[in-house]
C-alpha cells in the first residue's frame, strides 16, 4: 500500500465513491463523491495525538468489534494515507482534538465534494464481507459470548490487535483449554440459498489453529468439517503439518450450540466412525464464509452489470474470460467475481490489470 501510494502515477481517492459512469472503452467518465473526512489531508501527519485524547470509543469495524475505536481514528496501523478521520455521527464535539493538534489539521466543518476523472478502462475490485452468522441462530453467534467468528479470533490472535495477541474467552477473560472450529458456515449450505463453496474458510482454519498449537500446545484444538478442500499448491502438506501438531479433524457437522451451567456443549456425530458425541469447549469459532461486498449490488447497477444468483458480479463468459464483462472495457478481478483464495485474487487482479493497460495503448496509438 505504501509503494503504491508513492508511485507517481497512481492517485488515490479515500472517503469515495462511484456517483456516475458515462462514456465507452478508452473515454470513460467517472463521476465521484468525496464524503467530508474533517481532517486536512496536507495537513494531518497522523502522529496520533488526536485519537489519544478522544473520550469517545465505539464499535472497531477492522478489530471485528473485538476492540474499539475513537470518535476520531486511523481505521488501522498501516492506513493509507496514514493520517487520521473523525467519525462525525460519534464525535461529541468536546473540542479536545482540536486544542491538542498544533498543526490545527482538525476541520469543525467539511463538505461533500463532487468530480469527475477520465479512465481508459475500468477495473472493479470491491472485495467482499463475510456471512452474518446471526442468520445460522442455532449455532448462538451474539447469544453466547464464547462463540466467536473466524475473523473475530483473527484479530483476538494478532499480536497488532485489541487483546495483544492472548487468546481469550469472552466470557470471563480466561484462556480456553479447548477450541472447536465449525466450518462451512455460510457456505454450502442449501437451507440458507448458499450452495457454494467460499474456497478460504479451510485453510484458514487449518492455519489459526496451527498458530494456537504452535504457542500454546495444551490447547485442544478440534475443526468438525463436512470435508476438507486443501486445492493449492502446498495446502495438502500444510493440512499434515497441523495434524502432526496435534490439531484433530473431525468429520461431522454440529447442528446446535447450547450452553449450560459448565459452559457451551454441542453434539456432533462423526461420520466416519458413527460415533455420536457431546463436547464442551470452552471457545467456538464459526468459519464463516465470503459474501459481496457491500453496496455491490448498486455499483453494478451504475456500471450497467449483472450479478450472479450469489450476487457476486457476473463475468463475460466464466470459460473463456473471467475478468472481462458484457461492458468492454470494464474488468472486474478478486472477489468482486466470486469467493477466491489470495493467489487466485492475485492471479485475476495481474489478468484484468494488463487487459486495461492494453486497452490504455490502443486509446493513445488511436
């Protein structure tokens, strides 16, 4: 993020969105909206002075509401630009981040603005959110708090995130002696209209409870899966590294997670032996899958696009050319398509990116 911030050809626009889209391949007009930072981004040189001041803290979208955040913050510690932003629907307008900013780089006031930019070829890479476990109410996402998302114990474990990277039940803030994974939460799963695969959810898995193993060998660490899809190059010999570290596999789905006096039980049969049994973990993680991002559906809209049944965006042809759609032009990589892996984002973001510089040549020899 940093290089490309310092390219000299590359221009990014934070706090912005897509208003309009006019024009054809190589004369494309972009309309777009800057919503109000009231920070002065020449200004702001994001020491931080600011945000340790703040007597406002609200949900952390990036912490997974694991932590907080100020009414005026970096949305996290490698932000670019790495400056600040105030949160104006939270901020209570106590004044103490303006009297402590010598640079006085803290606006009372800012407006929206609106421009427009000329492109040659459009590439759309929105990215994605993740399943809402509150729709699987059975598994007790937000009515226990020891059942946790994958995403929530990515930041529980980072050693950058709110708890300092102690693994912790939400309960009472002791360490679990035991954690179980639930997979395919969100994803392939007909009874919720989710039939596909989210291509991510094993590895991570299989990747976070290595990192617990790793540093704390006396937790037992379970993953119930439906089967394990370990695709890429390496992933086969990563999935024997954890079992070697004593991670267990079993191979069952848990229908409901209860809670009683001890603390949370659930009943998984496991399908390859027929045994039916009860466990109690102290931690439940439910690896959730990928949906679209956000606002995907009124951004296809505007670019004039399709979506797919799973309201990802429809590419021309899945066969033949999966970053191109029915506008020329207009290029869509990652997971603005379809769930993908890293490589696989990084794969289509490399095709769509040389399909729109080709594209930039033929604007300027024409």
């Amino acid at each position: 993020m940093a290089e490309v911030s310092r390219h000299p050809y590359v221009t990014i626009h934070t706090c912005t969105e897509v208003e309009s889209i006019e024009g054809e391949v190589g004369n494309f007009t972009v309309t777009l909206r800057k919503f109000p930072r009231y920070v002065d981004e020449s200004a702001c040189n994001g020491c931080g002075d600011c945000i340790a001041v703040c007597p406002v803290e609200v949900y952390n979208r990036f912490d997974a509401g694991v932590g907080v955040r100020k009414a005026i913050y970096k949305p996290h510690a490698q932000v670019v630009p790495d400056i600040v932003i105030k949160d104006a629907e939270h901020c209570i307008e106590c004044g103490l981040c303006y009297d402590v900013c010598g640079l006085n780089a803290v606006k009372r006031e800012d407006e929206e603005k609106i421009f427009s930019v000329n492109a040659a070829s459009i590439l759309i890479t929105t990215g994605y959110t993740t399943f809402d476990a509150c729709n699987k109410s059975q598994l007790g996402y937000l009515k226990r708090e020891d059942v946790i998302t994958s995403l929530e114990l990515e930041r529980m474990i980072n050693a950058s995130g709110p708890t300092g990277g102690k693994l912790r039940r939400l309960s009472d803030g002791t360490p679990p002696r035991s954690i179980i994974f639930i997979q395919c939460v969100g994803s392939r799963d007909m009874s919720i209209g989710r039939p596909a695969c989210s291509c991510v959810c094993c590895m991570q898995a299989i990747k976070n409870a290595m990192l617990i193993k790793e540093k704390n060998p006396e937790i037992d660490v379970t993953i119930c899966y439906m089967d394990i899809r370990a695709y890429g190059k390496g992933y086969e010999e990563y999935l024997e590294r954890a079992k070697a570290l004593g991670v267990r596999f079993l191979r069952g789905m848990p229908a409901d997670v209860f809670a009683d006096k001890n603390g949370l039980v659930l009943q998984v049969e496991d399908t390859e032996t027929a045994e039916v049994m009860v466990l109690h973990p102290d931690l439940v993680v439910l690896s959730v899958g990928i949906s679209p991002a956000v606002n995907t559906e009124k951004l296809a809209e505007k670019f004039g696009l399709p979506r797919e049944d799973s309201g990802f965006i429809q590419p021309a042809n899945d066969a033949v050319d999966t970053v191109a759609t029915i506008r020329p032009g207009i290029y869509i990589a990652g997971t603005a398509t379809a769930a993908k892996d890293i490589p696989d984002c990084v794969a289509s973001a490399e095709s769509a990116a040389m399909r729109a510089y080709i594209d930039t040549v033929r604007t300027r020899s024409d």
